[in-house]
C-alpha cells in the first residue's frame, strides 16, 4: 500500500508540472558507472562491491526557473562480488524520479537531487546459476545527489554523483534481508 502511495504521487507530481507548462521538456542520455553492493544480516562476510557500466535516456521538466523533475530509465547492474570471485548479478531497468534543484542562474549551474527509483529485475545469477526465482521481481530505492551542469558549444553537459538505499528486501522469502546501496557515477549530454 505504501509503494502504491508514493507511486501515485510521483506521478502526479510529474504530470502536474507537465501539464503547467511553464518550461520546457529536455531529453538527453545518461552513462556512467555504478558501484553496488547488498547490506544485511544474511549476507557472506567476504564480499566487496560490484562495479558495472549503466546508461540510459533522461527527460527534465523544468517546473520553476532553478527547479526541475528528472525522470531516466536507466540499465542499472547491481548486486555485489564475493572475494573468491563469484558475482551477485542482478540486472534491472531502473526508474528513477527526482526533483532537482539548481543553483546559480548563470552559464554553471550545481544542483542537488532526491527522489525515488524503481528498478525492474531483468535478470538475476550467482555464478553460472539463474537465481531469478529467488529475487523480487520490482523493488524501490530512496535516492540523494548532486551534480554540476554546464554548457558546451550550446549543449548542456552534467556530471553527477547519486547513492540509492534500497527500501525492500531483495528477496522473495521476506525471512531474509537484504537491501540494494548503490553508489552511481553519471555524465550525461543534453539534446
């Protein structure tokens, strides 16, 4: 019931600013690097962080002159590498939506960013062994950062940092715990 509630009033959020229509829609594309790992009590004590290539495509609405709704859908790989070498692959779509606010109305503009994100399994492996059956299939993260946006031969370039705590046990078994920390490093080009 909460999921549904905090859905529901994301996407009222962006559909209101939408419908305003007081700025423009910007699109743009997203790559960078994540850096992800799984927090709780289940898990093996010998692990370190995964780290894998994400992308995707952004869409800004820009609400106020300094305040805009981001929305990207991202291929986001997570999960976490034991030390002996086998890997927690759990790859999702992810859907992030957040508010962003600008500072300094000149040509550099830093921001900082919150919101949530909802992420869709794809796939889901521990070594060569599919594992999907194990893992839910939809979960959501709380998500913070910041970035700096600025402006190359008239195009908007940004280079942004974000952490996403997951809110939701990756498991289907809810006697087990365990929750998505992502670190993310993105650039992305505006269009």
């Amino acid at each position: 019931m909460r999921r549904k509630a905090l859905i529901i009033g994301c996407l009222v959020m962006l559909l209101s600013a939408a419908a305003m229509g007081q700025g423009r829609l910007v699109k743009g594309i997203k790559v960078g690097q994540n850096l992800a790992m799984l927090s709780g009590s289940d898990l093996p004590s010998n692990i370190e962080h995964r780290t894998a290539l994400t992308g995707g495509i952004a869409i800004e609405i820009n609400i106020l002159t300094l305040l805009h709704i981001e929305m990207d859908l991202l291929y986001s790989p997570q999960g976490l590498k034991i030390i002996n070498g086998e890997e927690w692959r759990l790859n999702y779509f992810s859907l992030p939506v957040v508010m962003k606010k600008k500072f300094l109305p000149l040509g550099i503009h830093p921001y900082l960013l919150a919101g949530l994100e909802f992420n869709y399994l794809l796939s889901a492996k521990y070594g060569d062994e599919n594992i999907k059956d194990d893992i839910v299939r939809q979960d959501m993260c709380v998500l913070i950062g910041g970035g700096i946006e600025f402006s190359i031969f008239g195009k908007g370039v940004h280079a942004e940092g974000r952490y996403k705590m997951g809110l939701d046990s990756i498991y289907e078994n809810a006697e087990k715990g365990a929750y998505h920390r992502v670190t993310q490093v993105l650039f992305g080009f505006l269009i």
